[in-house]
C-alpha cells in the first residue's frame, strides 16, 4: 500500500482565492482525519469522517473551511476564500476504528 | 477543555542514555494514549499505543506507560541513538469507536553522539 497520499504537496496562493486539498487514504480504513499543524498550535483536529460520514467538525475554523468525502477513498479540504493565517500544513491521517493512523505527507500551505 | 500537554522545552541527551518524555492530560480520561515521532518536513508516524487498563508497554528500546492516577504518560528510550533525534507526540482518544484522536504540542529529542 501506498499509504495516504496527499496533494498538493506545497500550495501557494494569494488571499482571496479558493485552495482545494485532496487526500487519498488507505483502502480499507474507514476513519479519516484533516488535522493542521502550526508552531504556535501544534497539530489540531479540524474534522473526521467515520465510513464517509462528517462525525465532528467542530475543529473547522470559520465557515470559510469546508470537507466532504464523497466515497471512501478521496477526501478534500476547501478554503475559500483563502487569508495568510491560513498557512500551515494540512494533514490527512486514516485508522481503521481506533487502531494507529497512518498520516499523509502533508500539504504546506501558503497564502499571501 | 481537553488538553494534553508536554514539555515544550528540547530535551538534549547523550547517545546512550535513556530518555524520558512525559505527557499529562487535564479535563479529560482518555481510554487510549498514543505516541508518534514526527521528522522535520513528514506527518507523524505511530510508534506505541497504551490502554487505560495498562500500565505498561514495550516495543524494542521503547517503553510507555499509563499512570491514571497522576493523569501522566512517560515515554522512555532507552539506549538512544543520534538517530532518535524528532519531535516526539503523545495523542489520547476516548473509548468511543470512531477514534478522535488528541495531540500536545510535542516535545524535540536531540541525541547527541
């Protein structure tokens, strides 16, 4: 297995515009997570699908932020329209129940 | 609101000695603690998971165990080695099956040769 695959790798876009992040998790596993990461917040939570299904979003940040997972093997995470405090790196991890996540590579994100 | 933390200060030792990490949890009994090592530019990766009815487990140089009562979990490595040198997360998750997952903020190993 590939692992979770995430795209882009690095994303730079101006404020304003919309960015769609993609995640391809692991088949088999039916939980899926977005988490972004920041030095001054570490890794939060932002979303996770349990067998497709939105379970908790509470960690989106604004309305801004949105996720949808249309069937169990792609995910994408859109912010729009995009502001600089957006930038971080976006993570997208997938278990099976609550056995180890496996995370992606992450997609760094820069908005200016 | 549910925390976990972990000393946000770098923890330098030299190679060979046994480092120790410790993560604590306030407002919150998670069922499951986790630990992942995290390299500069990757997503974390699993290294141990520890049950709430668990005191203790090993895998190879590392140990972890689960104290309740003090809401701690300690993270050894004994042995360590240059490259052991990452950030290290400890994460916690209820007894809920869909497996939300909470992170501290990570603490950095420099193991020096």
């Amino acid at each position: 297995d590939a692992g979770v695959i995430q795209s882009p790798r690095h994303e730079v876009t101006e404020m304003g515009q919309e960015v769609t992040l993609r995640c391809k998790p692991i088949s088999g596993h039916n939980s899926l997570f977005w988490y972004r990461q920041t030095m001054m917040r570490g890794l939060e939570l932002l979303i996770y699908f349990n067998n497709n299904v939105p379970i908790d979003d509470s960690g989106m940040p604004e309305d801004r932020f949105s996720a949808k997972m249309p069937n169990a093997s792609f995910s994408t995470l859109k912010i729009q329209p995009s502001e600089p405090r957006d930038s971080a790196v976006y993570f997208c991890a997938s278990s099976l129940g609550r056995a180890d996540y496996t995370f992606g590579s992450g997609t760094r994100l820069t908005v200016v | 609101s549910q925390k976990i933390e972990q000393n946000s200060e770098a923890l330098n030792i030299q190679e060979g000695k046994t480092a120790t990490l410790t993560c604590n949890y306030t407002n919150y009994s998670p069922a499951y603690l986790q630990w992942y090592r995290q390299d500069p530019g990757r997503g974390p990766v699993f290294l141990l998971l520890i049950r709430e009815n668990e005191k203790e487990k090993r895998k190879e140089r590392l140990k972890v165990t689960f104290d309740t009562t003090l809401k701690q979990s300690l993270f050894h490595i004994t042995a360590s080695q240059p490259a052991d040198s990452a950030t290290y997360l400890c994460a916690a998750s209820g007894s809920s099956n869909t497996g939300k997952l909470i992170f501290g903020q990570g603490t950095t190993l420099q193991v020096k040769p």
